[in-house]
C-alpha cells in the first residue's frame, strides 16, 4: 500500500510543480497576444519594440498619459519606464489597432508579470488617462500617488499632458483663423458710402 501510494505521489509533484510554475512568466505569457523585444523608449507611454518576425513596431501604452518633453518629470517618466522595460521582453495586451498616430495601444507587462500602466501611476510617473481608461485600479493607484504627492504630484501645478496639448490645438487653431482672416481683408479699408475702397 505504501508503495502504490508512492508511485501515486510522483506524478502528482509533478503536476504541481508545473501549476507553480504557471504562477509565473509562462502563465502570463498564456494571456498575451504576443510579446516583442524593447528596443527604445520614446517617453513615458511611448516605446518601440521588436517582435518576433524582426518587426519593429511604435506602442502607446494603455491607460496612462505621461509628461510631455520640456513639462516637469518627463525624463524622469522616460527613464522610469526605461528601468521597466528597455531592453527586456515583455507580453503585450492589444487594447486598439491604433490610434491618431497608428501606434497599437497596448497593456503592457514585464517578465515578472507586472502591469506597467500600473507600475507608472504607483510611481507618480505618469496620469491615470481617464478620457480613455475607467481601471478602478488605475483610479485608486493615483489618488494614493497623489496624497503621498510623489512624482508629477509634488509639483503644486501638475498640467495633464492632454491638457496641454488641448491647449496647443487651440492656439495653433486660433492662430490659423487669425491669417485667414488677415488674408481675406487685405488690400480693403472699411467700406466708404457702401464701397469697399481698396488700400493700395
């Protein structure tokens, strides 16, 4: 009986060490819909990587929105997500095709299995984007990263990046319409007893 049981035992170790095993890398990488190779890192939610036909492709990260060049903490949130995932295989979640700029937007997750969108708002390294993520997880980790006031939260005025560039359209609209405009009146004055008398 000892020895049945025995034999029973083997197979069984087995199987749960395979179990564990799928606790780790191989059970995450079950949930990918592929993984790529990082090859650069653009800023804090974009990067390029390399996948496995040697194709090198532009991601936006899902979920977060990060310091745009010249606000405060970009290179911080550009050397954040480097120290990640440059250089290093990860799994990638394919949220949408593309965006405005054709780059696939995608979850991302290291070799450890950490969600990176995640990892990034802990941090205080970048936005929680909720023009386009309802995560409550998401939610919940930035108003913790913002009440301990830890990266882009420790400035007094942190300006959303979208916001930003919101702001930029906006001027760069206004600007447009302002030498259309210009250009539509020039060479006539104000109309003189009902004609529109010309300048030059």
């Amino acid at each position: 009986m000892k020895r049945y049981s025995y034999w029973l035992l083997i197979p069984l170790t087995f199987l749960l060490l395979e179990c564990g095993a799928n606790n780790g890398n191989s059970a995450n990488r079950h949930h990918y819909d592929y993984q790529v190779k990082v090859v650069s890192i653009t800023d804090g939610d974009t990067f390029r990587g390399l996948t496995e036909d040697r194709k090198e492709i532009r991601y936006r990260v899902h979920g977060i929105d990060a310091p745009e060049r010249g606000q405060p903490f970009s290179r911080k949130s550009k050397q954040y997500l480097s120290d990640l995932i440059y250089n290093k295989t990860v799994g990638i979640i394919v949220e949408k095709e593309g965006d405005r700029y054709g780059r696939p937007v995608v979850w991302v997750y290291t070799p450890d299995g950490k969600d990176v969108s995640a990892e990034m708002i802990r941090a205080g390294m970048a936005w929680h984007y909720k023009d386009y993520s309802d995560d409550e997880k998401y939610a919940s980790l930035e108003k913790e990263a913002k009440n301990d006031r830890v990266g882009i939260w420790s400035d007094p005025h942190p300006v959303m990046p979208s916001e930003l560039r919101k702001n930029q359209r906006q001027t760069k609209n206004s600007a447009r319409c302002l030498r259309r405009d210009r250009a539509s009146w020039k060479g006539w004055s104000i109309p003189v007893q009902g004609r529109a008398v010309p300048t030059w």
